[in-house]
C-alpha cells in the first residue's frame, strides 16, 4: 500500500463499492483460494462486525469469539466496507457496526497502513501523504453516509463501547436479532486473552504511535479540510441517528451518554491499552 498506483485501486474500489453486489463478487473471486473468503457477507452468515479501520474492529470480533467459548460463528468482517453492511441489511444477517471518530481512526489507519508491506511507507512524497490522507478522509465520510440510512438494520457501537463494555453491546444485539450470544465480560484477565490473540495488530506499537504525529498534521492540513469535515459531518450524523434506536432502561442511558459526552476518555480499569488501537 502508499503507493500513487495503490492510491487510484483505492478510488476504483471505492465506486465499485456503490454496487454492493459487484464488489461482492469481485471480493469472492479476489479472495477466492484465501481464508479471508470467510469473511465475506453471506445468507448463511451468522454476524457481521464491520467499521472503518482502526475502530476496534479485530478487538470485537476476538472479544465476541472468546465469549462464545473460541466456537466457529461465520462472522463477515474486515472489508472495510459499507457493501458489507448493504448486503447484511438486505439478507436480514444481525451487524453490529462499529464507530470511531474520524481524527483517531483516520490517523490511526495511516499509521498502521504505512508499516504495511515491503515499502513499508518509505519515500512518500509530502504531496502523496496529504493525496492519502485526503482520500482516507473520504473513504470515513463515505463509509457513514453510505451506512447511517440503514441503522433500523444493525446495532451502532462506538470504540469507547467496544473496549469498555462490549457486553452491552452484545446485549443489544441480542435483543434487537433475537440472538442468544454470550457477553463478554471485561476483566484484565479476559482483555490479556484477546490481546493474546490478536497479537501486533491489537497491542500498541511505539513505532506506529511515531508516524501518528506526521499523519495528524496533514489530517489538520489546509489541504484537508473539505474531508476532514464531511467526515466528522458523517460521525456527528451516524450518532444521532443512533440515539432514538437505543434500547430501554440502562442500555439506553449508557449508549446516549457516551454521545452527549462526545466520547472521552476514562472507563474500567485495566482498558488503557485498548485505547491506542
């Protein structure tokens, strides 16, 4: 990834993603000998987690599983992708999709992206930096417009939830579907199991956390200021729409609280890693 060619397959994916069953197809015929075909929404699917990048979404998926006793559930995950969500609203599969305001998983997800592979971000012109992180601005606002207009459809989870007390969500999930999936309960013990599990791409990395600063800037940059706020347009918009879907009684307290008190820090004890994500 970082490349200009990389740049331009992300803008081309970005339009085929518009028809949800076309990039459903090209995903299966993409991934077709990969396990990652399993992560590919389906009729038969059991659960969909899905979220733009950065926001919790391999610690929900391993949270969940870890729950459900590590048992196989066919969870459709890790597109990326609002297709995911269309087509799981379509074929009726219970979602839970995932939110994180726009600055951290935005510059969450440069950072992350640019130790990827054998470039590993090396000799980024400043020009294709600000060309990526305008084009990731983008992907976010499109991401949430494209998906807020099928909250009767699934369950909205923001980051704070999920590394908080993913249980609740779980909860209201189950009582939205008509599932019976396990919570999980947040412990030190249980979190170190996830994180187990999930290795690099879950812990904090020093490395990573150096490149956010450069990232964070060109996310503040002139240059990006269009995207930067239809983004958070976006986020402000998905959380609204959010609010009059919360459950009853305690869940709706705690969902609608964490959105009037714009999501800050703090929580249970023993969570302060999983905010770095």
């Amino acid at each position: 990834m970082m490349g200009w060619a990389d740049l331009w397959r992300r803008r081309l994916s970005d339009l085929v993603e518009r028809v949800p069953r076309l990039y459903r197809l090209i995903l299966i015929a993409r991934h077709r000998n990969s396990p990652f075909l399993r992560r590919i929404v389906s009729p038969g699917h059991d659960l969909v987690i899905e979220g733009f990048p950065r926001s919790a979404n391999s610690f929900a998926v391993s949270a969940f599983m870890f729950a459900n006793g590590w048992r196989d559930p066919r969870i459709a995950t890790h597109a990326h992708s609002p297709a995911q969500v269309h087509l799981a609203a379509r074929w009726g599969v219970p979602t839970i999709l995932l939110i994180r305001r726009p600055e951290a998983a935005i510059i969450g997800w440069m950072a992350y992206a640019s130790q990827r592979g054998p470039r590993a971000g090396q000799g980024m012109s400043p020009a294709l930096k600000l060309a990526w992180v305008r084009a990731q601005t983008l992907r976010y606002a499109r991401f949430y417009e494209r998906t807020t207009p099928l909250g009767q459809h699934f369950v909205l989870a923001t980051f704070e939830e999920v590394t908080r007390d993913l249980g609740v969500v779980i909860a209201r999930l189950n009582a939205k579907f008509g599932c019976d999936f396990a919570p999980f309960r947040h412990t030190p013990q249980t979190q170190a199991r996830v994180f187990a599990f999930g290795r690099r791409h879950l812990s904090p990395d020093p490395a990573r956390d150096a490149l956010k600063a450069e990232f964070a800037a060109l996310y503040h940059a002139r240059g990006n200021e269009a995207p930067r706020r239809r983004a958070e347009a976006a986020y402000r918009a998905a959380l609204v729409n959010a609010c009059p879907r919360a459950g009853a009684g305690a869940t709706t307290g705690q969902h609608g609280d964490a959105r009037r008190r714009d999501l800050p820090a703090g929580g249970r004890q023993g969570i302060g890693p999983v905010e770095r994500i």
